[in-house]
RNA sequence: GGAGGGGUGCCCGAGUGGUUAAAGGGGACGGACUGUAAAUCCGUUGGCGCACGCCUACGUUGGUUCAAAUCCAACCCCCUCCA
C-alpha cells in the first residue's frame, strides 16, 4: 500500500519477508515502533491439543516483535474457545467441554517456549488466558459497557460472517458474539499490559479491527491492527495438508523426520516466500537460495526444512531428520513397535499400525496400488507374513509407504 | 407460533420402491513420468484375514412391503417468509 518504506526495525524487517497483510495504520505504527518498544499480541483458541503449520506464521511474526525488542503476548482462548469463531467458516465449531478445552490448552502452550523468551521484563514474553477475564464477565453489565459500541448493521457487513449469511447457513447468536468476546480481549489486554497491537491472520481483520475500535471509543487509546497473509501453496492449495492430516507442531503428533519431510516437499515457487517466513536466514542467504534452477532448486528444500525443523524440535532433530531422508542414516526416522511381528504378522496389519491408518482395508489398497516398500523391496502381497527374518541386524526393518512415509519397526 | 423448503458417503451433489455400497464432480491417497516440485495420465476412495460371503450406511425412531435412501407416521435439526 504505502510508498513509504517503514522505518521501524520490526515494519522493514516484517514488509521485507513477506508478513504484512493488511494494517490499521502502517504510518502511524511506524512511528510509534521508533518511539520505543511496544506489547502486541496473538490470540490462539484452544481447538485442538497442538497447533499447525497454519498457526507457524503468526508465531514466527512474534519471533520477529520480541527480536527487535518488543513485547510479546500469547493468548490462549480459554474462554473464547467456549464460543468458537465463526469467522470464514460455514458451520459452528463443536462445542468443546471444558475439559478438552484445559487439556488443549496444555498441549498447545510448550510449543511457544520454542519460539518465545518468557520472562517478565523487558520484551519477555507473556502468556495469558482470556478465561481469567471473560468468565467472569456479568451480562448485563457486559452489554451497558461494552455492547453499546457494537453496531449490528456493521457487524453483519463484515466479510467473516457475510458467506455464511448469503449461503443461508445458521449462525448462532452464541457465535455472533465471538467478534465481542475478542474485541473486549484486546481492551483488556490494552489496559493491563499495555497491548497496542493486535496481529493475527488475515480471517481475523474484522475481529481485530473491531477491538481497535473498541479501545478508542471506550479508552481514547491508539491501538493497531496487523495481519499477515494467509498462506496457499502456489497451486492454490490452503498450506498445511499433508499425507496424514493436518502438519502439527507437537512431536507426538507429528515426528521431526514428518514435519521436515512436509518443507523438503514445498513446491517450486514457494521455497523464497517460505525461506523468508519461516527461517531466520539472512536475507541475503535466501536471495542466494532461491534463484537455483530446476532440480537444484531441492538444495534448497532442504535447507528450509532443516532451518525449519530445527526453530521448532532443535537443531540436532533436525539433522536426524535430514540425514534419515537423504538415506544417510535411519537415526531420524520415527519408531514403531510392533510385537508380533516376532512371530510374524500380515502384511497389511503391519501397514496399518506402522503408519497408523484407518482400516486394514486401506492398508490392503495401499498394498494392491504398490504403494508400499519393506526394506525398499516392494511389498506386493498383502497377506505375507512378516516376521523376524525381515528385521536387520539392529532389530528394525524399514517400512516405507508412499515417498514421503517411513518408519522403522522393531519388534520390542 | 404459522406456512413453505430441506437433511444422502470427507465435501458438493444425483437418485422417488428392486439391477444402489449409492451416478457425477471436488478433495484425498497410491502408481507412472520427474527433481521426494508442479502439470499430465492411470488407479483407489464403507468395514470384516476380503475374489465368494457377512455386517454397517442415505437426520432419528417406528411402520408398510417379498423388497425402502426412495412410501407412511412421529420426532430432531437447518433455511426462507409471515405475525
């Protein structure tokens, strides 16, 4: 949008690698960055026990805020989760027990401490959890102090709930007020940490851009807005599907050697914009990168899986991972333990434990299409029997689905 | 509350008594080709130790029938319009 490069550490280096969207007032941000460090946030609701790659952006975002010496706030929806965002989506959310909700909440928190420094002074990061504020929120007070600053006609115009109105899908008035909840979020945040920054994706523009709103008319306070791009693969694909499912942050849901696998398979015209989000390689290192050619373009692949990988597990599971799938080394591989394989097993039971899928008929299928490799020999009986005599002398056999799936069995 | 419309597999969507585990499309997965990319082409896409067979499935429950996603009843949910 503006002709005026930003000057503020955090704006040059965040327009510079891809990360602005869209923002409030890019001017007005700038300046206030320059006149010393500020405290921004990002809301994560807890719908599942581990974040995504979806998520990666806005916390790689608040990587870059806390090392140009801002303050940055992680806010775990506790509360909101109870609400669920209707923002951009068709239907409502499943409504969560509280108990999910509070076991989320832990599986999601560690992976921050990846990311962050914690700590109370200075930029150190924070957490917070809008539980703490939002339950004990009274209605009627609620809706005197905060309700009156919210105009139906406006709220209905907004892009995040105009679909699900015109496709003539129900949304819920519990919904309705998620855009509230959030709003009223960001207040809170402003008065008692000082909060003047909100980031998130760019489905969360209309949420954020009413808390803004919030804040001036309610405090007389400045408060901005910044959201980064939402990612597709150049082929137009939403980012973060991958064989199995979703790519997930947390190593129990996803291994290392999965999650760098997911990167080394970027496509082609993605590998700069990826570099430059989601590594911390100088600018220069990428430039360099990126414009490799043709098959060489897969160096590069690797060292953004590798860089990637080892911000999220550590540098050593990292290179496991990238020695395991250059066939250096199995170190990295994932691990199954399957006992029966002792005494011999069928094949396509073997396939459906190893890589955790839905029925024995798929494994069959995956079979019968040649999809599967023990020992990098193909497997093309389904019924064979497996047993000891496939293991190496180390006690594992490699199994092998697709390209881009492998574990190593072992029998104990 | 009233009137009308609708609920089909991961999603969209066809199907108004048997030949329907349910057309078609999308997505996903596997294979071929490549560079572990994209594009293209081919295959697969309910379960069961699976050629046979059995079981489960078209909002829910019950009924009619030799036979139901298809007919009937009640109920649940969604949408539109009207007070």
């Amino acid at each position: 949008m503006s002709t005026v490069l930003p000057r503020s550490d955090f704006l040059r280096i965040a327009s510079e690698r891809g990360f602005v969207h869209q923002c409030t007032d890019m001017a007005a941000l700038d300046e206030k960055l320059r006149a010393g460090p500020l405290a921004a946030y990002v809301g994560y609701d807890c719908t599942a026990d581990s974040l995504h790659v979806g998520h990666l952006i806005s916390i790689m975002l608040l990587r870059l805020w806390q090392n140009t010496g801002n303050r940055p706030v992680v806010l775990l929806g506790g509360g909101t989760t109870r609400i669920g965002d209707p923002s951009f989506r068709d239907e409502s959310r499943p409504l969560l027990t509280d108990a999910q909700i509070e076991a989320n909440k832990r599986g999601i928190r560690g992976v921050f401490e990846q990311f962050l420094a914690f700590g109370d002074s200075g930029p150190g990061a924070i957490e917070v959890d809008n539980a703490s504020w939002l339950d004990e929120l009274r209605y009627i007070p609620l809706l005197r102090e905060v309700g009156v600053h919210f105009s139906v006609n406006r709220m209905l115009t907004l892009d995040s709930v105009k679909q699900r109105l015109e496709r003539e899908h129900s949304l819920t008035f519990l919904e309705f007020n998620y855009m509230i909840l959030q709003s009223y979020d960001f207040r809170e945040l402003n008065r008692r940490h000082g909060v003047a920054v909100q980031m998130g994706g760019s489905d969360q523009w209309g949420n954020i851009v009413m808390g803004a709103d919030l804040i001036r008319r309610m405090d007389g306070a400045e408060a901005f807005g910044l959201t980064v791009p939402l990612l597709t693969t150049a082929s137009g694909q939403k980012m973060g599907k991958t064989a199995s499912g979703a790519v997930w942050l947390n190593a129990d849901r996803l291994a290392p050697f999965g999650y760098w696998q997911f990167w080394r398979n970027t496509e082609d015209p993605d590998v700069g914009k990826f570099l430059r989000l989601f590594t911390d390689l100088p600018m220069a290192e990428i430039a360099r990168l990126e414009v490799l050619q043709g098959a060489e373009l897969n160096a590069a692949k690797a060292v953004l899986a590798t860089e990637a990988t080892a911000l999220l597990h550590g540098r050593a599971a990292a290179e496991e991972a990238a020695k395991a799938a250059s066939g250096d080394s199995a170190a990295g591989l994932p691990v199954i333990v399957v006992p029966e394989i002792a005494d011999g097993i069928a094949a396509f039971a073997l396939v459906q434990r190893a890589f955790g899928l839905a029925s024995n008929a798929e494994a069959r299928r995956q079979i019968r299409g040649g999809g599967v490799r023990l020992n990098d020999a193909p497997v093309t009986d389904e019924a064979l029997v497996i047993g000891a005599a496939s293991l190496a002398e180390d006690g594992a056999a490699r199994l092998s689905l697709g390209r881009k799936r492998q574990v190593l069995v072992r029998a104990a």
